[in-house]
C-alpha cells in the first residue's frame, strides 16, 4: 500500500481514490439529523408512548445499524429510568417480554440477525419500532405487527448513514420520557456536525484541518483509543469500527477509567516505544520504526467524574513518559447528541483520511462481502 501525505491535499487524488464518495458521505451527516426528526415525526411515534414507559429497551442491529443502539444508550446517559441495551445476534434476551420495547434496526432492512430478533419479538408481545428502508422485509414485518416504522434513505453504506438511523430513536426515547430531546436539540447537533464538515472538507490543507492532522498521526501507528465517560467511550467504539471499515486499519478501543485497569499496561509492552528522544521526535510519516508503535487517543468529553478527569491527565502523561505520542479530540456542545456528534462527526472524516492517505478506497468491505459469500454456500 502507497503512503503519501501529499495525497490528503491534492483533491484530483483524492477524488480518484473514493471512488463511492465516502468523503460526501460523511458530508451529509447534518443533513441526516434533520430528515431524520422530520421521519420520524411522519412515522406516529405517539403510539409507542400509549402503553406508558416499557420496562427496557432493547435495540436488536448489526454493524453501522447496530451503532445506533449504542447512540441511543449514550445520549440517554446513566441517568435514564430504563436500561438500554444493543443486542448483536440472532437472540433477544430470555427475559424480554409484553413490558418491553424492541427497536429494530437495519439500513437495508434485510439484516438476517434484525430480522430474527424482531420476529421474535412481535412473538413475545414486545412493543416494536423498526427502523430501515421502505419495501424491505424489515418495513413488511412492521406493517402485519401494526408496528410503527421509520423509513431511513441510506447514504450509501450503513456506516455512514449512523445518524438518519439513530435519530428516531432519540425522537422515539423523548417521546416514552427517556431522556430530553427537543428539537433545539437536534438542531444543535445538526449545526456541529456542519462546522465539522467545513473544517475537515477535502479543500481544507492538512495544517488547517484536524481530521487529515488526526490521520497523519496515526499513519504507522497501532491507534489505542480511550473516552473519558460513556459517551466518550461510545464515541471510541465507533471510531475503531471506522477504522476497520473505512481505512481496513486495526486499532484497540476503551473507556475510562476501566483502561486504566488492563490496556494501560501496554505502555510497557512490546508495542512501546521505550521513550527514546529519536523516537519520540521521529516523523511517522517519513522515517517509519521498523515495528508498530502505539499512539494514545483521548476522546475528551465536557462531563466528566472529577477522578476521570485526573486519570485522563495521567494517562497521557504516562503514555508520553513512554514515548507513546499521544492525541486529545475534544468534545463540545452541552446536550448529549451535540456532544457525541462533535466526537464522531471529527472521527468520521479522520478514519476516511486515513484510508486515503494509503491509497484506499474507503468504501469496499470485500472482507464482509466474502464472508457472506461463503457462509451462504
């Protein structure tokens, strides 16, 4: 694979290699949030409220659709009055049941494990709310159960349709009295997420812009990638899933202070660098380590235990006292989905970058598409 800084600022390049407009992608977040509450709004999800506050909710979905579960959980927070939970399988959970609510999610409304977990739960008596595209076996599924369904246009992969996924589901958790989400709410996130899109367009020089500075930095390094609360460390979770997708980039993800109990060892491990002054100040880019070297990624979010914070510092300094470079990406914002929005919304580009910078085209899962192939054989 072709590595090449200069690759991030020459736009013909740049266009060459995405040859799915991933980049555009990304650029349509904004965009997604508002069709997302408008969907949502049109799908009736007043009725989900009529049998009172369910006794969890469960979110069945797989891979970019899955997320949104996770977005949900986050955006509630620890404060909500019912767990949240993703399920990633063919199963619901044993105890699900007549009090609880099931959000089924899935892009192309076709997902085998979504489509197993909802039939289940129309079988059991679980309220449904199904979320994914119209025409599909997910949206007739709906339709017999008398269920509400909001209709998704995808943006061209799973992954990069996250918030028209997971917009109706912080709409529908407002609605049942989850969590407080107006729609000055959604705006604000909507807002962010289109700052970011101007800061990290492809135009925007690699001094200029964080997301292709962020991708640089990684170039050649084994990405350790760490939130500082939940919904930071939701926030870590995607990032390494783009990572994978988008850039085919392997990467370890967390969330403190539990990594501060097991990964922080790796500062001593083989992947260190030692803290030697050649290697501290060496260019990635240019003078590559013959080896993999760690480099710490502190997603930073605006509310945090006060000890949390206090273990962050440390942690970098410790990271740094090693020779592990190390980064902070910084959230902003004051409600939850703004927050988490100013996370991903940075994250997103950085892992599309990242592929670009290696001459990836960051759209193909070929790896997926054969597992699937062969699985069905």
């Amino acid at each position: 694979m072709d590595l090449d800084p200069s690759r991030l600022d020459d736009l013909a390049a740049l266009e060459a290699l995405d040859r799915s407009d991933m980049l555009r992608q990304v650029a349509s977040s904004a965009a997604q949030v508002r069709e997302g509450v408008l969907e949502a709004q049109d799908a009736g999800l007043a009725a989900l409220a009529e049998g009172g506050r369910p006794r969890s909710v469960v979110v069945t979905g797989m891979g970019g659709s899955g997320i949104a579960g996770d977005v949900l959980a986050a955006v509630c927070g620890p404060g909500c009055p019912v767990p949240v939970l993703t399920v990633r399988s063919y199963n619901l959970p044993g105890w699900a049941g007549v009090a609880d609510l099931v959000i089924a999610v899935s892009c192309s409304g076709s997902t085998e494990e979504t489509l197993a977990c909802a039939t289940e739960a129309v079988r059991r008596g679980c309220r449904l709310l199904a979320v994914g595209a119209r025409g599909s076996p997910l949206a007739e599924l709906a339709e017999r159960a008398r269920a509400p369904f909001v209709r998704v246009r995808s943006a061209g992969q799973p992954r990069s349709t996250l918030w028209a996924l997971s917009v109706p589901l912080v709409a529908a958790a407002h609605r049942l009295g989850l969590v407080s989400a107006p729609d000055e709410a959604f705006e604000a996130a909507a807002a962010r997420l289109e700052d970011i899109s101007l800061q990290c367009r492809p135009s925007s020089e690699s001094f200029v812009n964080p997301a292709k500075e962020l991708a640089l930095g990684l170039a050649g390094a084994l990405p350790l990638v760490w939130g500082s609360s939940d919904l930071a460390g939701t926030a870590a979770y995607r990032f390494s899933c783009q990572l994978a997708e988008n850039a085919k980039y392997p990467s370890v993800f967390g969330a403190l202070p539990e990594a501060n109990h097991n990964q922080v060892v790796a500062f001593d491990g083989p992947f260190a660098q030692a803290g030697g002054e050649e290697d501290f100040f060496r260019d990635r880019v240019e003078e590559p380590l013959g080896r993999t070297a760690l480099r710490l990624v502190v997603l930073r979010d605006t509310e945090e235990h006060p000890q949390v914070a206090k273990r962050r510092e440390v942690s970098g300094e410790l990271a740094a006292s090693r020779g592990a470079a190390v980064s902070e990406v910084a959230a902003t914002g004051t409600h939850p989905l703004e927050r988490l929005a100013s996370l991903v919304g940075v994250l997103d580009y950085v892992s599309v970058y990242l592929a670009l910078l290696y001459g990836i085209d960051p759209s193909p899962v070929a790896a997926i598409e054969e597992l699937k192939a062969r699985i069905a054989e």
